[in-house]
C-alpha cells in the first residue's frame, strides 16, 4: 500500500516528474498526451491549408509584396512589367505552374512610362476608364514597341502574355485595326509565345469565322458573364440574360475552335458563386472569383 507523503517518480523527455498519488499521475499524463494530439493535429491541418491548389488566379493590380507570396496556383495573371526575373523566378518557386502577364496592346495607361512616348498615336477616350486611352494599333512603332515588350516579359520568365484590349477593333471597327492586330499575334506565334486573350470577342470572333486563329492563342478569358460592374459607383450585381446568353455562346464557339475558356467573375454572391461553378464544371472551365475591380 501506497504511503501518504511519497511522491512517485515518472521520467518524460529529458526530465523526471513526482506525483503524490497514482490518480493524479494518471490524471497529468492524460491531460499532456491530449495536448500532444490536437497540437499534432493543428499543425496537421495547417499544413494542409498551405497545400490546397487553386486552378486560377489574376492579380494584375496588386503589389509585388503581395505577388511575391502567392502560391499553389495552375494559372496565375500578373503584371510583370516592373518585376525582376528574380522576382518571378521567386513566383514560380511558390507553386505556381504558369504565371502569364498582362501585356495591354489597345490601348495605354497613363502610369506606364512610354505613355508620353505614345500619346501622339492615341484614337480616342476609353469609357470608364479615366486613365487610358485607345491607340491607333496600325501604327509601326507601336506595333514595334508591343513585340519588344512581349519579348522583355518573356525574357524574365513568364509562361506566355495575357493580352487586353483587343476590344479595340470593336470600338473601331476598321480593317486596318483588325489587320495590324493579327500581325501582332502573328508574331507572337513566331516567337513561340503562348497567349491567353482577355475579352476582345468581336476580334476573336472574326479570326474564327475567317479561318485565321493565330497558333498562339491558346485560351480566352471573359470577364462578367454572370456578373455586371456599375462603373459610377463601383458596384457589382448580376449580368442580364441576354448579354450572358451571348457570351455563353460565344464562349462555346472558342472552346469548339481549341481554345481553353477561362471567366473573372466580380463581387459574385454564394448563390451566384454556384451557378457559376456548375457551369464551368459542365464546361471544363474555370473561373476567378474576384472581390475588387483592380484586381489586387
């Protein structure tokens, strides 16, 4: 029989332990083999946090601390133009299998540091977008200065280009647009550079119906197919049914003609954020939800 007053050794790790009954020892060493397992178990599931993939992602408007951290991603959009090789090279490192780059080849900001340089070429003003302006895409020099820069991005690492405002055709819908368009794209082909296509749907669609897809586009990405953007006041909402029955069958055209559909969905509710996915699911498309219209 146990006296009282004796405290029992127990050896655990690098250190000996005394209890006064047998009932507290067990009491002790249940409560730490508990806290063993759940901090296992904690450490278990963080892990796998950081493990989960995501098919898609397009972050052109964030900053490089931010781009610099994402990870896990099948396809992800950034804008490259002010990132070191070493900076994407960092990216891909991160678990990201293709990173493309924004490449705006309709029209120009005015943060970009050729904009001055270009100005002389610009068409037009571009609604809702106070700080751009279309630009006449027939010019040599700019058709010379696109290709340079393609050639600059691709250089530091990037898979391919994602290339805006095509749109540009439709706003001016003459031939020597849609021409010195598809010498630019033809050169990309030459290049061996893989394009994705943002929006850009009456250009797409006359390159389908003329039997003249550039080889190099390899998908085209649409933005509010479901979702709308109310410009003067920032807002999101839901696309009416006939624009998003046109794209639906637009995007139907593209994905017959090879090429792989991705959406950017806006401001998107849970309910509509499951119309959308079943949609893509029945598609084989993907989709990203985004939450701000600068894309950050």
């Amino acid at each position: 029989m146990m006296k009282m007053g004796v405290n029992l050794p127990y050896k655990f790790g690098d250190g000996t332990f005394f209890f006064r009954s047998k009932k507290e020892m067990t009491k002790i060493l249940v409560l730490i083999s508990a806290v063993i397992f759940f901090t296992a178990c904690t450490v278990q599931t963080t892990e796998k946090l950081t493990d989960v993939r995501h098919p898609y992602g397009v972050f052109i408007g964030a900053e490089k601390e931010k781009l610099l951290s994402l990870n896990n991603y099948d396809v992800l959009v950034i804008d490259a133009e002010l990132l070191t090789a070493e900076n994407i090279d960092v990216i891909h490192q991160n678990g990201n299998n293709e990173i493309y780059s924004y490449l705006n080849i309709g029209s120009v900001e005015d943060f970009r540091s050729y904009y001055e340089e270009f100005l002389p070429f610009t068409i037009g003003e571009y609604k809702d977008w106070d700080n751009e302006k279309w630009i006449d895409v027939s010019s040599e020099k700019w058709q010379t200065h696109i290709v340079e820069a393609a050639d600059e991005l691709v250089d530091k690492g990037v898979s391919g280009l994602f290339v805006d405002n095509t749109d540009v055709y439709y706003v001016f819908h003459e031939q020597k647009i849609y021409n010195a368009l598809l010498d630019i794209f033809n050169a990309f082909t030459e290049k061996g550079i893989k394009v994705i296509v943002n929006g850009g749907d009456v250009f797409i669609s006359e390159v389908i119906n003329n039997c003249s897809i550039p080889t190099c586009i390899n998908a085209v990405n649409q933005e509010t197919v479901f979702t709308s953007i109310n410009f003067d006041d920032k807002s999101f909402g839901e696309n009416d049914w006939e624009n998003r029955e046109y794209f639906i069958e637009y995007l139907n055209v593209c994905k017959q003609n090879g090429m792989d559909v991705l959406l950017i969905e806006y401001g998107a509710n849970d309910k509509l954020r499951e119309k959308v996915m079943d949609y893509c699911n029945e598609n084989d498309y993907v989709c990203y939800f985004a939450d701000s219209l600068a894309l950050d």
